[in-house]
C-alpha cells in the first residue's frame, strides 16, 4: 500500500505520469465514439426501415418491382436470376447498398445474402431493408401497396390453363 500512496501522491514520477496517460487515453477513446453515436440517434429518429425476408412471399415480388423501375438500369452490381414468375433471366440488384428517389424521397434499399450457411440446411440466408426519411408509416404502406399491386399485374400477366391427361397435368402454351 506504501508504493501505491506513493504513486497517488505523485512522489513516483513515472508511474503517476503513467496513470495520467492511462485516463486521459481512456477518455479521449470514449469521447471519440460520441459523434458516432450522436449520428445514429439521429437516422434512428428520422428514418423509417422496412424489412423482407427470402421466406417471404414478397421477397420475389419486391424483386419483380424491381424490373419494373427505370432506375433498376442504372445499377452497376447486379444478380442473375432465373426464379421469378417471367422464367427468363432478370438482372436484379445484388449484394449491396443501392440509392434511388421514390416519390420525392430518397430511398436506400441494401441487399444482404451470408456467405455461411446455417445448420443442417445448405440455403444461404437473404433479405432486403429499405430506409427512407420520415416517421409516417402510411408512406411504407403506400409504397408496399405498389408493390402488391405489380405482384398482382405479373399474376395476371402470366396466367395459364392446364388440362389433365390420365394421370398427369400439361400446361396449354398461350
């Protein structure tokens, strides 16, 4: 206790010093993450986010939405993908944070897809977050509904007629 009186007291010169540095680093360390977190609170206050995930029905239909937007062209990364209701391949958004105007309002759409797999399965884990300014939900909903609606004219678009021979079903080519 004798070396430790004596540190506090500052008749150990370096070890005192060594202290001093100790707390002033601490602190500055701590001080260096407030304007991180000063931001954040402020997109969190701002923003409203909108989540889909790839076991979800509307992941697809945000995807074919996608190919219905002119800005869609404008994309530099892009996926190939075969799945959609059209059956050709599409080009659509891939991995990543893309920007585009909706409405007047700037949206940023980020596409995540793990590189792991989980478990027993060997599906890789998808989805989609959308984020725009404001705190009103009926925006969201506005912009969900649009969505829905081009889901509904795809549905429409691609309608088929299947016939039954004996024991299996055909699709009738329109």
């Amino acid at each position: 206790f004798e070396v430790l009186k004596h540190i506090l007291n500052g008749q150990h010169q370096f070890a005192s010093d060594g202290l001093l540095l100790m707390i002033v680093g601490g602190l500055g360390v701590s001080l260096r993450a407030i304007p991180l977190r000063i931001w954040e609170w402020l997109v969190h206050q701002s923003t409203m986010t909108i989540s889909v995930k790839d076991d979800d029905a509307a992941f697809e239909w945000v995807k074919q939405w996608f190919l219905e937007q002119k800005f869609t062209a404008r994309i530099r990364r892009v996926d190939l993908d075969t799945k959609l209701v059209r059956q050709k391949p599409n080009l659509v958004p891939a991995q990543g944070h893309h920007y585009f105007w909706y409405y007047g309002r700037p949206f940023r759409a980020e596409f995540y897809r793990s590189e792991n797999t989980k478990g027993w399965s060997a599906r890789r884990i998808e989805y989609l977050t959308f984020r725009t300014i404001g705190r009103q939900q009926s925006f969201l909903k506005k912009f969900v509904a649009e969505i829905v609606q081009c889901h509904e004219k795809i549905l429409a678009l691609n309608s088929a007629l299947y016939i039954r021979d004996d024991d299996y079903w055909s699709r009738v080519q329109a």
